[in-house]
C-alpha cells in the first residue's frame, strides 16, 4: 500500500513539473486568475480617492480640457495625470470616465502580473515563477492600489517593463538596449520621482557583472544620456513655471514631516525661518502631519512654491542640527528601525468602511469629499458581491512581513555566487532595498511604498521554500 501512495506521489510530482514547465499553459492559467479575482474586484468595489488623488484628478482634467499641463504642484510628476486624461477627454468627468480608469488600471495589474512570471521563469526558474505568480495575482494590496486613484499600479508596471528589458540588455548590452533603458527609467520617474536613480541602479548591477570597461562607460553614458532627455521637457517646465529646474521639489515636505512631525523634535524658537515657525504653532495641534498645512499656508501668505519648500528644508535641518547634532544619532537609529519596517512591519492601506448592506472598500479620510468621476461610496455595488471582497481581503491577505524575511534570505542565496549571480535577482534585490532606504531617510513605513518591490519579494520567498522542499540551493532556470 505505502509503495502504491509513494508511486502514485512521484507521478503526480513528474506530472506537476513537467505542466509548469510547459511554455504557455502556466502563463494561461496565471492570467486567468489575475482576470477572474479582477473581475470579482470590478462587481464589488468602486474607484476609491485617497487624499493625493484629488491633485492627479485635477491636473488629468485640466489637461483634457485645455490640453497642456499649465496647472502643476511642484512635488508632482505628470505621466499619471496624462494616463488619465485621454479618458476624461473623451467621456468628460463621468462616473463612466472614472470606472474606465479603474479597468485600465486592473488591465496593467494583469499585465505586471504577466511579465512578473516571464522575468521569474528565467531568473528563479517555472515553478517558483507560477506559485509567485499566483500570489502575487491574487496579492491584496495590489488589488486595492489598481482600484485607488494613486500612481502605485502605473509605476510598478513600468517598473516591471523596465526590470523586464534588463534581462536581454544584461545578456547582450548593445547600445540599443540601453538608450532603451534609460527611456523606459525617465518614464517610471515620470510617474514617481523616487526611480530618478533607477538607472544609476541598473548600471551598477551592469558594472558588478562585468567590471569597468570602455564598454561599460559608453553604455552609461547612452542610458543615462536618453534618461536625460527625456526628463529634460519636464525639468524645463518645471524652470518656466516654477523657477527650478529638476523633476520635482518635495524634499521640504519629505524632511518636514520626517524631523518635526514623526521625529517630533521641538524647532528652535530662536529660529531663522520665524514665518515657517509661526504657522506650525498655529497648526501643530490640528492633525499629526502637520506638513502639507504648513506648506499650504505659506502659500496663503503668497510665499512661491519653490521658496516654501526651500524654507521647510532648511528649517527641518536647522532643527535637526541644533545643540551640536544631539538629535542626529536619534535621527539615524530611527532611520534604522523605519527601514526594518518598512519590510516587515509596515502601516497598512487597505481599509473598509461600513453601510446598510454590507462594508466596501474606502479611504475613511477622504469620505464627503469626492470628485465627479469618483464617488467614493457605496452606490451601485451589489451586496454580495461587496460582502465576497471583504471575505477575500479578510482570509487571503498576505503575511508580508513573514515574506519579505524569507525574500531577505532568498535574496541572499541569488546573490550569494557574486559575478556567478543572476543579475537580474542582483537588481530585484537592490531595488527592493533602495525603496526601502529612501523611506527610512525620509518618510514613513507604508505599505504603498513597498508595493512596487513585493513581486520580487514574493518570488524571492516562493524560491526559498522551493529550494527547501526541493533541496537545491542554486537557481534552476528554465529550459
């Protein structure tokens, strides 16, 4: 009996391998699932607002109606605002424009899922490829990011796009390959400004693989030359409008937020910024961010964009300079602990707020206030199915921090053969890493900030058990 049950086993294992490493069928059945759970998420949930949405919904409508990008915030980039306007354009500011981006988003979820399993196969091999892929089709936050106005879902597939040309372009790096590259991380910039190193990042991974040779520097010097110029129309908006030139200029509101709201150290009073002192008093004991109404009001008191974020600088590090830097170890070991959380203990998104028939899924912060194309609310979704995407979010969320510290040692055995590592496993792992250090420096731990890296943490996690329960230690790659 035991010889039939292990017999039977092994041929069920032999099946097993032999179906995911097939070339379509795995993809085929990836997809469909990232369709079906999207498809539940489209009949019980409505496009959600988060408090930064309302920003990218006027500059998108702005552009639809006069079609150029006169009306910017200064911490703002545009290519997710132009993602939007073509359906605003056509449709106007309807309820009908406003689910079409939200389809359009769930579109691009499955596409990231897609190209997540194509680069997975051949860095981590077919079956931890399809068991990641499944996970990550199914992952939560993604989900509730495709259904938010934010630009999480539009940056992490380009983000994947891009990590996805890298496999080619480090097997053969023409010159081609690489002004591509550099193409595709000014756009993926344009969408977040934190990808402006990107490409610094995809050249070093290049230069750990093959060392610094002639080659090398006149790949660097395409890529990082078309990522300039393609940045370029926009740093001379940027110069026209609001008299800097660069992609944006958020790092007052960043050191702000970081030094006077989380760290919650006291500003001098003697300070040599009284105006900025002043309106924080006055606002200090409003919310706990105290950041953006601090900004805001120095606008009120027609203080230029530009030189309201310069002002915030340099009162956040005259904050965190005085009495000798008695502050900065204190600033640093917390730099520390963010960054730990910001892998495995994160604040969470997702929320969900209560009605008649049932919960559905929101920002609580932003209910009352909504825009024509987002309600907001729970209008016109059918209880059940509304009730089925809470239990989904309720029993099928990810333990993410558990994850993310397999990752950290999945990462570790892809990286552990040095120049003999899969370089594109080298440029998962440094960019899940760069995400998290430039939180920890400054921001706080929040889940949408990690979204971008959790296709390669999943995949980094799967490929630890799979090398556990399969006793191999090194990457399998796909035949």
């Amino acid at each position: 009996m035991l010889v039939v049950v292990r017999g039977k086993i092994q041929s069920f294992n032999e099946w097993h391998r032999r179906a995911l490493e097939r070339q379509f069928l795995p993809l085929v059945l990836v997809l469909l699932v990232a369709i079906a759970i999207r498809i539940l998420m489209t009949l019980g949930t409505n496009g959600i607002l988060w408090p930064d949405s309302a920003a990218y919904y006027r500059s998108a409508a702005l552009m639809a109606k006069y079609a150029n990008f006169y009306w910017h915030e200064i911490y703002r980039t545009p290519l997710y605002p132009i993602f939007m306007a073509p359906f605003l354009w056509i449709f106007g500011q309807t309820e009908l424009a406003g689910d079409l981006i939200i389809a359009a988003q769930r579109m691009l979820g499955v596409g990231t899922v897609g190209l997540l399993y194509l680069v997975a196969r051949r860095s981590f091999g077919p079956i931890v490829a399809f068991y990641g892929s499944i996970l990550y089709a199914g992952h939560t936050l993604q989900l509730y990011y495709e259904t938010a106005v934010h630009t999480e879902t539009l940056f992490t597939f380009l983000l994947i796009v891009t990590v996805f040309c890298c496999q080619r372009f480090f097997e053969r790096p023409t010159l081609g390959q690489a002004a591509l590259i550099g193409f595709l991380c000014a756009i993926t910039t344009l969408t977040r400004p934190i990808a402006q190193f990107l490409v610094l990042i995809v050249l070093m991974v290049l230069l750990f693989k093959g060392g610094m040779t002639r080659r090398w520097w006149l790949i660097a010097v395409v890529s990082v030359g078309t990522c300039f110029a393609t940045l370029l129309p926009w740093m001379v908006t940027n110069k026209v409008y609001y008299r800097f030139f660069g992609i944006s200029q958020d790092l007052g509101l960043n050191l702000f937020h970081r030094i006077i709201d989380v760290e919650r150290i006291a500003p001098r009073e003697d300070t040599a910024y009284p105006r900025v002192l002043r309106i924080w008093k006055a606002v200090k004991h409003k919310r706990y961010s105290s950041y953006f109404l601090v900004y805001h009001g120095m606008l009120r008191e027609r203080v230029k964009a530009l030189e309201a974020d310069r002002m915030m600088v340099k009162f956040s590090l005259e904050t965190l300079s005085q009495d000798s830097w008695r502050y900065l170890p204190q600033y640093l070991k917390n730099s520390v602990s963010t960054f730990y959380r910001q892998l495995f203990d994160v604040r969470k998104s997702v929320q969900f707020c209560g009605a008649e028939e049932g919960p559905y899924m929101c920002t609580r912060n932003t209910l009352g206030r909504s825009e024509k194309a987002f309600t907001n609310t729970d209008a016109g979704l059918s209880p059940p199915y509304r009730m089925a995407v809470r239990a989904y979010f309720r029993y099928f969320e990810l333990p993410m921090g558990f994850l993310a510290a397999l990752a950290m040692v999945g990462f570790a055995l892809g990286c552990s053969r040095l120049r003999r590592a899969d370089p594109v496993v080298l440029l998962m792992c440094a960019i899940t890493l760069y995400f998290a250090a430039i939180t920890a420096i400054f921001n706080i731990p929040e889940d949408r900030f990690r979204l971008p890296a959790d296709g390669f943490i999943l995949m980094a996690a799967v490929f630890v058990v799979y090398a556990v329960f399969s006793k191999k230690s090194v990457l399998s790659k796909s035949p």
